[in-house]
C-alpha cells in the first residue's frame, strides 16, 4: 500500500494521460510499425519486385495486357476462395475444407442440372445452398462444440470430398452437355476482349466479389464484429458482441462464397469434375499469408489477398513463361509462404 | 432538505454466490450502490471483488442471487443486457480491442448507421460521425489532445489503452460506471488524470464503483468503502470514520469492523 506517497501523487496533478508524442524509434522498428498499420505495403511490395523482375527477365511479353489479364483468370478461383479463406482466417481461425466444398458445390449444381434436370436456376441455388450448409456444419462444430477450426475442417474437409465423389459417382459432366442443357452454369467462362486485354466474367465477379466484401468488413458493424472476435474474443464478448453468431455467420458466409467458386470452376473449365480445383485449400492460405492477414487473426485486409493472389498468379506466369521447371514454381511459392509467416511474427512484436 | 427520504440504491446485489469448480469466489455476499456516490471495492487478490462486479453486470452471472437496477430485478445473463441498462464496465485486464483503432474501440458493439438507405438497407456505418463523437467526448473528458483517432488501440502504451476504456465507460454510462482496478498499469500522471475522471463523473450525478488497491486514491475520491473478504461484504466504511491502517485491517481480518465505533456497516449520506 503505497499510503506515504499520496502527497507526491496529489502534487503531479494535471497533465494528459494519452499524449501522444512520437518517440525516437529505429528504422527497424519504424518499419515494422508501418507494416503493423498497413498490412497491405508488404504484399504490394511483393507484387511491384515481382512485375519488375520478370519484366527484367522475360520482357514485352510478360507485361503484354493479354498475358497479364491471363494472370487475372489464372488466379481468380484462388482470388474468391481466398475471400473466403480471409474472412475465416480474420477471425483466428482456419478453413481447410473450402476447396472440398467448392468442389462438392460445383457437383451439386452439375448434377441437378444435367443429371436430375432441374433447370439451371434452380440447380444454381442449391448449389449455393449446399455451401452454406457445408459452411454452417463447419461454424456449428465450430462454436457449438468447440472444437479446434484447424481439426475440424480437415474433418469436414474429408467428409465433403467424400460425399463429392459420391453424389458425383466420380464421374466427369461433359463440357457439351453442359452447353447445351444448362448453359447458366458456365456464365462465369463467358470471355471479352478489351483494350487488348481478355476478361472473363469470372474475372468481373472476383473483382465485385473482393468489392463487396471490403465494403462488409470495413463499412458494416459486422465487418468490426468478424475483426473483434479474431482480436480479443474475451474483450469483444464484454464488448457486447456475441461472438459465437460472429463465428458462426463466417463460415456460413466463407461456405456460400465457395459455392459461388464453384459456379466460377465450372465456368473456367467447362465440365463438372469431381477431381477439379484440388490445389485451392493451399492456393488459398497461400494467398491470404502473402496478403498480410495474420493467421493469429483480427489483423488484415482483404484487399491484401488480391494482391496475394495476384503474387502467386505472377510467379506462377513469370517463371511459366521463362520456361521454368514446374518444380521450381513449388519451391518459390512455399518460399514466399515462408516469408509471410515470418514477417507475420515479426510485425506481431511491434 | 424534505423529511429524512428513505434512499434506494441504485445498483444492488443480494445474497450472489458464483462457484468456479471448488473454488467459491462469491459466498452469499450483498452489494449496495446509492445513486450519486463514488463506492469503492477494497479486498485482497482473490477475495471476490472481479467476481462480484461481473455478477453484477451479467459478465459472469451469480448461481444464485439476484440483482436490481433502480428497485426493479434485472438478474442480467450477459454483459450486453447490463450495458444496454446503462451499466458501463472497465473489466480488469480485458478492456480493449488491440487492432481496432480508438473510435472502434469507444464504438464497439453500438456502431452507428448513415441515415436513410445507406445505413437502413447497406448497414453503412457512419465513420465520420463516430469519429468526431469519439473526439468529443475524449477531450471533453481531457483525455485527448490526439490528432488520431484512427490510430490502432495496440499502438499506444498500456495507460494509453486503459485510458481508452475508461473513457468509453465515463462516456456511455447512463446510469453507473464500473472500474476495476483502473490505474493498476497508469504512472503516476495518468492514475491522476483518472482518478480526477472518477470525480468528474460523479459530479454529474453518475454513480461509481471503483475496485481498487491503492489506498491513497480509495481515501481520496470514495464516499464509501465496500471491504470484501473471502466472497462477501465484510463491511462498509467512509473515509471520514476510518483512517486507512483501519481499513486495511478490516481488509486483512487482523480488525474486527464491529469492534470500530463508528460499526462495520457506514449508510450514504440522506439515507436512514
Ligand atoms: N473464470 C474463473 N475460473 C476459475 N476461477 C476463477 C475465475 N475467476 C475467478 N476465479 C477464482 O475466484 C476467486 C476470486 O477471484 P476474483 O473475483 O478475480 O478476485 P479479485 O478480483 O478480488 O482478485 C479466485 O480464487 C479466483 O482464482
Ligand atoms: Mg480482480
């Protein structure tokens, strides 16, 4: 009890307790506050080297507008399931079933439209229905059970893929079948050329799909609760926030996205293949670590995956186009993962 | 002053017991605020007193016992029934939310919409509002003499951050503040500047509880002073009857309080 320095503490009366003088600080630790405060200067960074390098090495024709909106389509499944994979991930978790259920959507969709044939706009939203369902599977053992994300959806990662392979009697939907029976489905693989440049609308809907979910996140109370929860969850449920239907809500959301995925798989490649998409769980996290989100959550932007992304798409292109070994596209991007995390950990110490 | 006025308390707890396990952390304790007091809570580590104050909130609802706000029962089951009644809380070690900036912080959980379609249909917040509301009622409260409020919540010190959440309380607060232990992180400066909070607050006739356990500051702002000891109201006494060697002692158990003359249960002043 410190009762002889009462006068001291009357004495000092005054003064502000937040005045906010700017310290003498390193270059290092300079840097890593600003990384800390823009997570998205790393990333951005990241994808002006690598433009610049492949430029250096390859020349025109990396930077050709064709070759580049190419980069665009190559990376658009990855682009949507990492929109889901962020969400997720801001909220400390992880989702390793989305590429399961990306592919069980797309299956869905296949075979109530051709198989069944019901028509297109319908099979489309069960499709999209079965995401939410497989999204709120995983937010239910999730919240409800508390068990860990990471077990949990390597589980339903299983199960999904399973149930996949089933429904789809692990055969393939033609292309041509598709066409000419449901061609909705393959709305996303309708191409245009502009300025040079070929877009998809696949491509169109990654662009309004990252639009809308950073107006969410950053322009509506739910986007501060999902940043809340990954945060602090302690703080942010004595803030009033029910963190459980905060959680919940994410994988609802992060399954629906994957649907829309799926209708942008099958649109990419034509067909319904129960087979297709199998790298996008990775791809994924790969995209979102490169973005600067922090696995630890509550720490990211969205707008950070895209140009995560985008990373991939350019190494995978670049080094493609130099005629590098596919090998050697493996080793960059685990590479590059590398990297975050660990700068993850260290903007972490600010 | 009319006839001596019977006072009800504003905030108050009766017989709360909440067991962790074997642990019991609250043993039939009462608590009892009066409207426009400054009330503290003194007792060792691990006498019950976060305990108590979650009871009370719905941060960690009693197993039994019952709350009432104004006369009337409310039992909250959450901390967000407590804080929709007008009950702000600056919990012990937990206030804030690191990677949010200040005015989402002060906004947390009662964010505020755009008027019309944008908020109405789009759920839009309304940055700007919050923001110049955030601002407002910091340097109203001379916590802030900041240009950004935009800055992340884990960019200040310590004080800093418990600066934030006692000014999000003294600024929401409709009916009573709650702080526990408010100024264990601040320096000297800063737990000055709270405790000169504490007494704004109350001048504008807003009850608070103050957990605390530097003395000196007990002493100096309180009205009352509930001492809990192992779960319970062992005793309420006032500054202007106990020195702080006494209090300390009823604290400890080394002093009976039924043996001080002034007894072991101080009521507020004008009530009977
Ligand atoms: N969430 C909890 N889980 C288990 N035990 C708890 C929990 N919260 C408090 N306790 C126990 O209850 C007792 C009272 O704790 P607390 O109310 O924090 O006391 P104080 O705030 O007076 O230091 C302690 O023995 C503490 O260990
Ligand atoms: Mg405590």
């Amino acid at each position: 009890m410190a009762t002889d320095n009462f006068e001291a503490v009357a004495a000092s009366a005054g003064g502000s307790v937040a005045s906010f003088e700017p310290e003498n600080v390193s270059l290092g630790e300079r840097t890593q506050r600003f990384l800390h405060n823009y997570p998205t200067a790393a990333p951005a960074f990241v994808l002006l080297m690598a433009v610049a390098f492949f430029y250096a090495i390859i020349g025109g024709k990396f930077l050709d507008p064709f070759n580049l909106s190419l980069v665009f389509q190559q990376v658009t499944i990855i682009g949507m399931i990492g929109v889901a994979q962020t969400l997720v991930i801001l909220t400390a978790g992880i989702d390793l079933s989305v590429g399961a259920i990306m592919v069980l959507c797309s299956v869905v969709m296949g075979r109530t439209a051709i198989t069944l044939g019901l028509p297109a706009e319908l099979a489309l939203m069960l499709g999209l229905l079965a995401g939410a369902v497989c999204g709120a599977i995983n937010g239910f053992l999730i919240t409800r059970l508390r068990l860990p994300p990471f077990i949990t959806t390597l589980g339903t990662w299983s199960i999904f893929f399973a149930l996949n392979l089933w429904y789809s009697e692990s055969e393939t939907i033609r292309s041509q079948d598709i066409a000419a029976q449901a061609p909705l489905l393959q709305f996303m693989g309708i191409s245009f050329e502009f300025l040079g440049a070929r877009f998809t609308t696949g491509t169109l809907s990654l662009l309004a799909l990252f639009a809308g979910m950073w107006y969410a996140l950053n322009h509506t109370p739910w986007g501060r609760h999902v940043y809340a929860t990954g945060d602090d969850p302690q703080a942010a449920q004595l803030a009033g926030i029910n963190t459980e239907k905060v959680l919940l809500s994410v994988y609802i959301v992060a399954g629906v996205i994957c649907a829309f995925a799926a209708w942008t798989l099958i649109g990419r490649i034509g067909s319904v293949s129960p087979q297709a998409g199998q790298s996008a769980n990775l791809d994924s996290i790969t995209a979102v670590v490169i973005g600067g989100t922090s696995l630890f959550g509550g720490r990211g932007a969205i707008v950070g995956t895209l140009i995560g992304a985008l990373v991939v798409g350019v190494f995978r292109n670049g080094l493609a186009l130099a005629g590098v070994d596919v090998l050697w596209q493996e080793f960059s991007i685990g590479l590059l993962i590398i990297v975050a995390v660990a700068v993850d950990q260290w903007i972490r110490r600010a | 002053m009319n006839a001596v006025t019977k006072l009800e308390p504003i905030l108050k707890g009766r017989n709360m017991v909440k067991r962790y396990g074997r642990v019991t952390a609250l043993d039939h304790s009462d608590f009892d605020l009066y409207p426009g007091e400054v009330l503290a809570v003194i007792g060792d580590n691990g006498a019950g007193k976060s305990s108590l104050i979650k009871a009370l909130t719905g941060a960690a609802p009693p197993d039994i016992g019952d709350v009432y706000l104004a006369g009337a029962l409310v039992n909250f089951k959450n901390p967000m029934e407590g804080r929709l009644a007008g009950i702000e809380t600056v919990y012990q070690n937990l206030a804030v939310s690191p990677s949010l900036n200040i005015a989402d912080n002060l906004f947390l959980g009662r964010e505020l919409l755009k008027p019309g379609f944008l908020g109405k249909w789009l759920r839009m917040l309304d940055h700007q509002k919050m923001e110049q509301i955030a601002r407002d009622k910091l340097s109203e409260l001379g916590l802030l003499t900041i240009q950004s409020i935009n800055q992340a919540v884990e960019t200040l010190s310590g004080g800093q951050r418990q600066a934030v959440a006692v000014a999000r309380a003294a600024a929401f607060g409709s009916k009573v503040v709650i702080m526990d232990e408010p100024t264990a992180a601040l320096g000297v400066k800063e737990s000055r500047r709270v405790l000169d909070l504490i007494k704004d607050v109350r001048n504008r006739g807003m009850p608070v509880v103050l957990i605390s356990h530097n003395m000196p500051h007990v002493w100096e702002v309180a009205d009352r002073i509930h001492v809990h000891r192992l779960g319970k109201r062992h005793a309420v006494i006032k500054p202007s009857t106990h020195t702080m060697s006494e209090g300390v002692a009823i604290m400890t158990g080394a002093m009976d309080p039924n043996d001080h003359p002034a007894g072991a249960y101080a009521l507020p002043a004008g009530a009977m």
